[in-house]
C-alpha cells in the first residue's frame, strides 16, 4: 500500500464547494491582494490561536524576515538561531542584512538549549528564533531569561493546533510566525503565512513591512518587501479555518496511535513537556544504535513515503558555513543521524492507518 506524506487533494475533494464558492467570490471581486479577504482571515486566525493580532503574509519564510524586520533587525545585528531543523531560519536573518549565531538543542523536544543561547547572546544581538520543530511547542521561560530581555520570535510553522497549558503554539513569543504551505494543518492553494503577536504597534509595523515598508502610497518609510497574503489564499484559508479543529483532533488521534505502535518497535517519539499536547506534524521518531536507515528502507519498500528530516545541520549548509557559532553541535549532530519523519494527517484513511502501525510496531530484528 502506497502511503503519502501528505494529501492536500483529498482534503479539497472534501471541501469542494464551500472552496470554489470563495474562489469565484475573490475572482468576481476584482480584489486579488489584501483587502477585506485578509482582514477577516487575520481576526479568525488570531481568535483561533488567542493572539490579538494576526498579519496575513506570503509564506512562513516571508514572516520570519517581516518579523525581524519589525523587530528592527538590520545590517551587522545577530539572531540566534538552533543549528538543526528547516533553512528558513537562518535564511531570513541573512536577508534582512544580520548574522546567524548558531547553537545547539537540548535532546528531549530539540528546543533551543538555553544555556549555549545565554553564551551566544553578545551587544550585536537582536533577537532570538525558537523553533517548534515536529509540532511539539516549547516553555520559552528559561530561554527568555537566558537571552536576557531580546526579543523572542517563535516559528510554529509546523505546529499549529499545539499547546503548552492553555497556550497555543504561536503565542509564546514576543512574535509568532505560521506557514500555510499545502501540507501544512492549515494549508492553502499554494503559500501564505501569517505573523501573530499581543503588541499593536509591532502588529501596525509588520503590516507596514510587508507592503514594501509603506503605510501611504509611494511614501516608503521603512525596509520592508513584497510578502503580502493574496486575497485568494486568505479566502481559502478561511474555509479551512472553520474544519481545522476536527481535522487537528483527527491528526492527533492518528499521531497517538503511530506513537504506540512505534514504540512496540523500539523508536521514540520526539516530545515535549507533560504540558505539551503536540499536534505531529509532521511525526518525528528517534531511532538509536544506528538503525535509522534500516528502518528508513523497511518503511519504503512498504510504499511508505518516510523521510529524514533533516540530513545535515545548518552550520554545515554551505550558504551558512562562514557564520558564528560553536563550531560544535553534538545533539543536532545526533539528531541527524536517528530522526525519521513518517506520514500522520488526517486524510488518512483507516486502512492506511492500520498498515502503518503494522509497519512501525515491526522490531526488524
């Protein structure tokens, strides 16, 4: 049985006619970017999160470099950034102009590790990037009080619908930043992104930057860029928006299940706190004593469309090897030798399901 990573299509065939309906609405409208669309997205979005605002952008890429642009990031500035997950971090800070540091993360949820970001953080330092990496969102407490008053942007990019508490992910930091790439579990018909935050001028500024720095026509007052969210988008997302908590409960369930049977088969799972509720996205699995590829192999040659999320770190990337750091990154440096990604969303069907628990509760000794 062939199991994807992801399927989008099947989601869409789902929500057929309310999705065309919002997309013949945009197009009679003769408005394609922002507009009113957006707005109403932006206040959903941020009710659904519990933020106070929301800022509809071009991708989780683009939110990042809006947010640091907002932060007043620029030329010869610092960001910490962790050494081990997506390039989009590091990329955005060398786009406003600053200089990644890199540091390690701890073992368990592999967050930032807080004591090498207090040992990171110099004069030239302007903010902090934390990842929740595989749906699993982070106390940012200690690393608050390691980075000692700098602002903190948190990318929930992949962890939209999780908690800590009563928390949700995007809502820990001073900034929050979303993607809404296809496979995501709030996806559109292409890419979008969105940044959240409780600070109204930092909300005004972000709106301000993602239209090339202006707030009135042809006057450009900040740095900014093109990274606005397309009417389009937003009215796709909107749909989705109102079916995103049966579909994260579905994710979750499927996630719970996959957990157990990979434990049966000596993985574990990546995971939080006690307060974290994560939402598996995509599920993350350690597999130790150098017996990641085998189970790699074992789960393709089932039509399993397992991957490794991330191969190499960041540090080692060569658009980044020239950039500050330790020099030494023993738990990403693990973490890219025993993770495994596998398939969990909610368009699976139970037959799916079943197969995969199958496979992952195999011991393959």
């Amino acid at each position: 049985m062939k199991i994807d990573f992801a399927r989008p299509d099947r989601e869409h065939e789902a929500l057929r006619e309310p999705l065309e309906a919002a997309a013949l609405r945009v197009l009679r409208s003769g408005r394609s970017i922002l507009g009113e669309e957006v707005s109403q997205f932006e206040r959903a979005f941020a009710k659904n999160i519990g933020a106070r605002f929301a800022v509809g952008v071009s991708s989780g890429t683009d939110a990042l470099a809006t947010s640091l642009h907002a932060l007043g990031v620029a030329d010869g500035d610092e960001v910490i950034v962790g050494v081990f997950g997506f390039v989009s971090a590091p990329e955005a800070v060398v786009r406003v102009g600053a200089r990644p540091v890199f540091v390690d993360i701890e073992p368990i949820a592999l967050a930032l590790d807080a004591d090498q970001v207090a040992r990171a953080v110099s004069p030239r330092t302007r903010a902090v990037i934390s990842v929740d990496l595989f749906g699993v969102v982070h106390d940012l407490a200690p690393l608050r009080l390691a980075a000692r008053g700098i602002c903190i942007v948190e990318d929930a990019a992949q962890a939209l619908g999780a908690t800590l508490g009563t928390s949700s992910a995007g809502t820990l930091g001073d900034v929050g930043i979303f993607s809404f790439f296809p496979s995501k579990a709030l996806g559109a018909a292409g890419d979008g992104g969105a940044c959240t935050t409780n600070d109204e001028a930092l909300a005004l500024r972000m709106a301000q930057v993602r239209s090339h720095g202006t707030a009135r026509t042809h006057v450009w007052d900040v740095r900014g860029g093109n990274y606005r969210l397309d009417a389009l988008q937003a009215a796709i997302l909107a749909v989705k928006l109102d079916h995103l908590p049966a579909r994260l409960a579905r994710r979750k369930a499927i996630g719970e299940r996959l957990v157990a049977a990979a434990q049966r088969g000596g993985a574990l799972p990546v995971a939080g706190t006690a307060a974290c509720s994560p939402v598996f996205a995509p599920l993350a699995l350690r597999v130790a004593d150098g017996r990641r590829n085998d189970r790699l192999a074992y789960l393709r040659e089932k039509g399993i469309d397992a991957r490794v999320h991330y191969p190499t770190t960041l540090a080692a990337c060569p658009p980044f090897s020239g950039y500050p750091g330790s020099g030494h990154y023993p738990e990403a440096e693990r973490a890219t030798r025993e993770l495994l990604s596998i398939p969990c969303h909610p368009e699976m069907t139970d037959e799916e399901v079943t197969c995969l628990e199958a496979a992952l509760a195999n011991p393959l000794r």
